[in-house]
C-alpha cells in the first residue's frame, strides 16, 4: 500500500510539472497595440498630437511617442517625439515644421518585441502671411507711373505672382488693373499705364501663392493734366546733321555743321537737363569735325560714330574741298565726361545711316542695304541679313517689342528717283525682314523716328505732296505705328513749330524730345517735350 501511494505522489508532481511548463508557453510576448490620436492643435511650423497605448503585448513599454515624416508610413527612423513609457494616453509635441506642408504622422510603442505603430494622420500646417509693402508712387507723366513694392519675408509659400494693382476707388484688387513683375521676394518696380490725366488713382501691391492673394497697403496720387506739346529751353547755338542720345533721362546733342555747306563740322557736345530745363556743354569728341554721323546709347553709354567731314582736297566739282567717309565709332561715359574709341566698322561706314537698338545691340544700315550689328557686349561687328527695302539712303529707323522697323528714304540724289514709304520689320532672333504696311502720310526722306512703349512714332522729314498735306518740302505731322495692328495713325495735334528735316527725337521720362534739325539754309534750335498720348 506504501508502495501505491508514493507512485502516485511522483505521477502527481509529474503531472504539475507539465502543467507548469504549458502556462510558460501560452505567455509568449507580442508587440503593443496602439492607435494615433487626432490632431489637437497646428501651426505653421508644429503640431500637437499623441498616441493611445491599449495592450503592452506582456512587455514593458519602454519608449512611446509620434514619428511622422514627408511621405507615408513614417517609422522611428524618421522624425520623432520620445513621450515617457507605459500603457495609456499621452501628448506630443511636433516642433520644426515648414509651413503649408503635409506630413503624415504615426504613434508607435516599443516593448521587448520590437516597436509597434498606430493609425497614420495626414495634416498640413499652416502658412503665414507673407510680409509686403506698396513703394512710393513716381509720376512720370499724365500717362504712366511708377510704383511698386518689397516683399520681405513669403510666409514660408512661395511667391508665384507680384505686381501692383490700381483703381479709381479705393481697395484695388487683381481684378483692376495690374501689372505682373515676376516671382520671388525682395523689391520690384512696377509701371502703372495707360492711366487718364486729371484722376485720382488708388494702389496696392500684391502677391499670389498657393494659399491665395495677399495685399500691401494701400497709398493713392494724381495724374496732372495732358498737354500734348510743351516748349523747353533752346539748345544753345544751332547746327546742321546734329546727332542724339538719351542716357538715364538726360538728353545729349551735339557734332554736326554750324551752317549748311559753308561752316566746317563741329564736335562739340551738350546735355539738357529736363529738370532744371537747361543745357550745359560737356567733353567735346575728339574725333575732331564730323557731320552726317549715327548716334544710339545702350547700357548707360552713348555712342557717336562713321559720317564724314570736308577735310578732302578740292576738286573741280568742290572748289573748297571734298568729302572723305569715317568708320570710327566713340562711346561717351557720363560718369566720368569722357570718350572713348570702340571697335571699327569693318567697311568704310560713311554719311546719311541710320540704326536701332535692341537689347545690348546696335542695328546700322549704311547708303546701301547691308545691315550691320554691333555687340556693345563684345564691342564687335558682325553682318546681318540686308535691308530689303526699295531705297539706299537718308532711312529712318525705331524699334519696339524688340524688333526693328526701318524705312522711307531716297534711291540717289535728293532730287532725283525715287522717295519711299515702303516699312520693313526686322526680327534679331531670326535673322528676317517682313514688309508691313506702307506709310500713308506722304513718301519722305530725312525724317525723324522713335520707338516709346509699344509705338513707333515718325515726324517731319522731306518728301512728296499729297492732298492732305499742302506741298511743304519740310513736314512737320507726327504719325504713330501700332505693330500689334500694323496701323498708322495721325497724331491730332500738329507740332507746333516749322516743319523740318533731320531733327533729333529721344525719349525722356516717357516723354518724347523733339526739335532742332534745319529747313533749308536755316538750323533750328528749338526743342519741345512731346506727349503721344495727350489729344
């Protein structure tokens, strides 16, 4: 019986002892449950959320927080909070944002097994107002100002729009006018256009992102009113074939003949003031006399060069003496008051040219056809594609919208063959000429042309009669060239001086400077602010 009893003692403790081990099986560890709490708070650069701990999975929680990142399923390789240990609710705190940005965020949980993660959030921050103020206004004429503004901080949103809008009522919007000046912060400058005389105008500068439109503060002026033709200061002595440049708003005048074919060429140069509506002499050329001569200015340098002079000896047809062509070309520096020789012509240059500008580039068209191109960039020449117009000499020229437009001129002596009216444009990037519309206003030659805004305006000049015009060797009608209609059009106000030939005309605070030139054996002096755009 003893016996019995003990053996079924050890089959008992045999028995617990499987039992034991079976308990230490079902109690394996497993990974934490967990879900992601919603979003508490955001802000442009942070966010508050959290996580929920419901199960340690049988082990010891030992790190919890919020992990989140750019893209989806972040994991604690990205970016994360560390938020204490254990099971329950916590908060966490998401600092080093950017703003207007998503990010996708996850709670996670690690205990002995490994790290655990809850459900994944999207949320984006917020972006702040970008930072802008509206610039000062500038009046510049009945027509045009200008204005502008800074864009200091973007608000953390890319700007993709800028300019300034105006009104006449008060709060302007983008649904006014406006004008559009690139993207980006930082400081721009605004024109306002086409705006009417006599009015007051309200402006704001503005910004466009991704978030929406934001404004500056607002600030308003008032146009004067129109005058089309307003007398200035006389150039100081007069002279035949003289030659212009505008650099800055200042207008320069010089070189040519003191009298028509008697008084030797001059090289003396002026500036005119507008503000002080003065002249004042400034270095002479030191290319000694020339008459006849082409003048443009680009990038802050004006430029004087080819012509000729009667420095000849006298033939049986010139009893004082002949004339001798020059391919010299100078550049003037305002700065310094100084004139400097650039790169040759590789021809023989020579008298009665003409030229336009586009960009950093010159366009010369010499007696003939053939069209020269000088690099203020590189100071160098290089041939372009001919002129293909009917007529070699005495042509006039202006460019706008970045193309060339040239025409009118005579095909030999003045007096003889033909005189034009044919208008040709030139495009720089192709290389090619295109006819556009015949000038109506009288085929003419030595008239005078330039280029301000989106017109071409052409004046005075000698030519043919026409019914319209009562025959008047010297013109003095202004005519204006739409090229987005290929139209002429008459200006409704006459200059109200004589009519004349191979006057100069420069642009000047957007405002075009008229005058000089001669008629006849008589050189005038007088120059006269015209408006285009005043009735």
């Amino acid at each position: 019986m003893k016996r019995l009893i003990a053996m079924l003692g050890v089959l008992a403790v045999i028995a617990n002892c499987g039992k034991s081990n079976s308990n230490e099986e079902e109690k394996v560890n497993t990974l934490p449950e967990l879900t992601t709490a919603n979003t508490i708070e955001i802000t442009d650069n942070g966010a508050t959320i959290g996580g929920n701990v419901l199960n340690d999975g049988g082990s010891a929680i030992t790190s919890r927080g919020v992990c989140w990142s750019l893209f989806e399923n972040p994991t604690i390789e990205d970016e994360k909070t560390i938020d204490g240990t254990g099971i329950g609710s916590y908060t966490s705190e998401i600092t080093g944002l950017s703003p207007n940005t998503e990010y996708f965020v996850r709670a996670y949980a690690t205990n002995g097994s490994g790290t655990a993660y809850g459900n994944e959030l999207r949320f984006t921050t917020v972006g702040t107002l970008p930072v802008l103020t509206t610039k000062a206004i500038s009046i510049v004429n009945e027509y045009v100002a200008l204005s502008g503004g800074t864009i200091s901080d973007d608000g953390g949103i890319s700007v993709i729009s800028k300019g300034i809008c105006w009104s006449t009522n008060p709060g302007p919007t983008i649904d006014n006018d406006l004008s559009e000046d690139g993207e980006g912060i930082g400081e721009f400058t605004s024109k306002l256009r086409s705006l009417e005389p006599n009015t007051q105008y309200f402006v704001r500068a503005y910004v466009k992102n991704s978030s929406g439109t934001f404004y500056g503060n607002e600030l308003s002026f008032g146009t004067p009113e129109a005058m089309s033709w307003i007398p200035r200061a006389n150039m100081v002595y007069n002279t035949f074939y003289i030659n212009s440049f505008a650099i800055d708003d200042v207008l320069y005048v010089g070189n040519g003949r003191r009298q028509f074919n008697t008084a030797p060429e001059e090289n003396l140069f002026f500036k005119y003031n507008p503000t002080q509506d003065s002249w004042e002499e400034i270095a002479s050329l030191p290319w000694g006399r020339r008459q006849s001569s082409i003048s443009f200015s680009i990038n802050g340098f004006g430029y004087v060069g080819f012509g000729q002079d009667c420095s000849g000896p006298p033939d049986i047809f010139n009893p004082t003496c002949t004339f001798v062509n020059h391919n010299d070309l100078w550049r003037y520096d305002p700065n310094s008051d100084s004139w400097s020789e650039m790169a040759k012509h590789p021809e023989d240059g020579g008298p009665f040219g003409t030229s336009f500008v586009i960009g950093e580039k010159a366009y010369v068209i010499f007696v003939g056809n053939e069209l020269w191109e000088y690099n203020a960039t590189t100071n160098a020449w290089q041939q372009k594609a001919s002129y293909p117009g009917n007529c070699g000499s005495r042509r006039t020229a202006f460019a706008i919208n970045d193309k060339g437009y040239v025409g009118f001129g005579i095909t030999g002596k003045i007096g003889g063959n033909l005189i034009c009216g044919d208008i040709w444009e030139y495009d720089p990037a192709s290389d090619t000429w295109i006819q556009k519309a015949d000038f109506p206003g009288g085929h003419r030659y030595n008239a005078t042309g330039v280029g301000l805004d989106d017109y071409g305006f052409v004046c005075f000049g000698e030519g043919e009669e026409i019914p319209e015009f009562p025959w008047n060797i010297n013109h003095k009608d202004v005519w204006r060239y739409d090229s987005s209609n290929d139209e002429w059009t008459l200006h409704l106000v006459t200059f109200p001086g004589e009519g004349r030939t191979q006057a100069i005309a420069e642009v000047v605070n957007n405002k075009i400077m008229l005058g000089l030139g001669h008629r006849g054996n008589d050189a005038f002096t007088d120059v006269w602010e015209f408006n285009p755009f005043a009735n």
